[in-house]
C-alpha cells in the first residue's frame, strides 16, 4: 500500500475522527509544532468548511470504518488527498488516555511521521462491486452455516439429512428443520439471482471477459477478484500482489536467526477465489491442468504444486487486470524448455 513519499510536502497535516455524534478534527503545519483541535457534532457540512478555512496543499487521512468510503467521496474535493489508513497498524493510538480529541492528534502525528499503512479506496465505479460481492459472501455463508446446523440436528437424532428431509417423530425437531430447509431454499434463490447478475455484469465489463478466459476462472470469481482488485496498476509487482492474494508468506527474521515465516495481512475473499480457480482447473482438462502435471513430474508434491498453480492463476490475472490484455495460454512453458 502506499504511503507519503518523500517527495509529498503538504502545508497542512490533517486528521479526522468521525463518529454518528460528533466528530474531531485536529491539524498541524507543517512546520508546526503544536496541533490545532476542533470537535462538533457529526454535521458534514460544518467538517467540509472547516477543510475549506485551511489554506495551502493539504492532507487528510481517516482511519479505515464503514463511513470511511462515504467520507472520502464527499471530501476528497475538499483537500489534496485523503489517505484512509489501516487502524491494525496504529498502535500508538492504543496507549495512553483515550477520546476522540487525543485519537485525533495521535493519528495527525502519525500522518505527519509518515507512519500510515494505507487502505485503497477510489471512486472509481467498479469500487461499488465490492458491495455486491461482499453481500453475495453473507449469502455464501447463511448457506453453509445453515446447512451445517441442520445436518448437526439430524447426526444428534443418529440420522443422515441426505436420506431423510425433514426430522420426523418429534414436533419440536420437525419443526426446526422444516424452517432450516425452507430458509436453505430461500438463500439458494438469492444466490441464484446474484450468479445472474455477475453474468450480466460479464456481459458489459471488458475485464471481466478476458479474466474468464483463464482457466479455472469462472463468472463469479472473475466479478469478485475485479471488485476486490479495482485498479492492478496499485500493486507495484506480482510479488506484492502475491502477498495482497495470501499466497505467500513473509520470513521473520532477526539478528541473523531464523524464526520461521508468518502469513501477510491479506484479502480473503481473493485467497479463495485463487484457490478455487486453482481445484477447478486441476480437475479439469486445459493448459494449467497440463502445468500442474508438470509440476507434479518435477518433485513438487500434490501441496505445493496447488499452490504453485493458485499464484499462476494469481500472476497471470494481475497481467491480464493490469496491461488490459487477453490471457495467453501455455505461458508455463517459455523458459521451461
């Protein structure tokens, strides 16, 4: 993610914590020392012209909430640039005496320092996708969750939910999962409605059509992995998009002692997809199926040869994402013979 360079000066040093009540506002010059602190009630009126009262090239960053997309879109006419940062790594907000006002100039500091991890967001409208996709993983998971209550209320009566419909015998335990298969059948609907919307958004969106050449690659992945994505050009290189993906892990390391590796912060959402493309084409039979063969003849065990074949899926939708081109089959083998 970026962060301020170098090279960016900025007469004023702005931060904002913005709740349902009130918000606060503190600032600094950039060759000041002491922060100036406003706090009003949550009237984004009043906050865009107390943005306006200050004069110069400006900066403001938000910490990264629910509103913090809505808030970027109504301010970010309003100062040179907003940097939505990631709270997980704001530690120094977590010691000492806590409110809004304090919150407010320890966040301005850490702007200032250059300390923030930033959060991408854009105006961008395929930003508005990540709506859609995130309701259809609530969906997702109201399927599977329920599925698995129900089938946990047929193994407590010693009995399999695939032979029987519903519990019978028992009023109270036919009643539960008459309700269960009814509210299973209701979200599949839902989820069907979803699945026709990501054709019909294929259908319009050129990246999309080209992301679903690739194999393994479906409709939905391809609408999820564009949404959670937006702009490839954000990621430096393959190995950054890589890390975004979860499909790497970082070596910790100190004093010349190895301590092993940790996961990255990662997308979940795109992990999966990746890791579905990559089962789906496995057992299919196209280009990738014929890498994964490969790699399979070259000592890689059936672990790290999926893998392998996740972070292809991975490259070679951040290239396509990326330069706007189609995806070229058989890419594996230049270099390989």
């Amino acid at each position: 993610m970026q962060q301020i360079t170098k090279n960016e000066f900025y007469k004023h040093y702005i931060a904002l914590d913005w709740s349902k009540v009130n918000f606060a506002l503190a600032s600094i010059r950039d060759t000041g020392t002491k922060y100036k602190v406003l706090e009003h009630p949550a009237d984004l009126k009043l906050l865009k012209q107390c943005l306006k009262q200050l004069p110069g090239k400006k900066i403001l960053t938000i910490e990264e909430t629910t509103s913090s997309q809505w808030l970027y879109v109504e301010l970010k006419d309003y100062v040179d640039k907003i940097l939505i940062c990631d709270p997980f790594h704001n530690s120094l907000l977590q010691s000492g005496p806590k409110n809004d006002k304090i919150d407010a100039v320890k966040l301005c500091t850490l702007l200032r320092n250059g300390s923030l991890k930033e959060v991408y967001h854009t105006t961008d409208e395929l930003y508005k996708l990540r709506k859609l996709v995130s309701a259809y993983e609530d969906f997702v998971t109201a399927s599977v969750r329920m599925k698995n209550q129900r089938s946990s209320m047929f193994l407590s009566e010693g009995k399999d939910h695939k032979k029987e419909n519903v519990l019978s015998g028992n009023a109270i335990n036919k009643f539960i999962t008459e309700k269960q298969n009814l509210t299973i059948e209701h979200v599949a609907h839902i989820r069907k409605e979803f699945e026709q919307l990501f054709g019909k958004i294929q259908k319009e969106n050129q990246t999309i059509k080209q992301l679903v050449k690739i194999s393994g690659i479906a409709s939905k992945l391809a609408v999820a992995i564009l949404a959670v994505v937006t702009d490839a050009r954000r990621f430096e290189n393959k190995y950054k998009y890589y890390a975004y993906c979860g499909l790497v892990k970082h070596l910790k390391e100190s004093g010349k002692k190895d301590y092993g590796k940790r996961k990255a912060r990662h997308s979940g959402i795109l992990k999966r997809c990746y890791k579905i493309a990559a089962n789906a084409a496995i057992g299919g039979k196209n280009d990738i199926r014929e890498y994964y063969e490969y790699l399979l003849q070259n000592n890689y065990s059936y672990e790290d040869a999926r893998n392998e074949i996740a972070r292809y899926i991975a490259k070679v939708s951040y290239a396509v994402m990326k330069n706007k081109t189609d995806y070229r089959p058989y890419q594996w083998r230049e270099g390989k013979q």
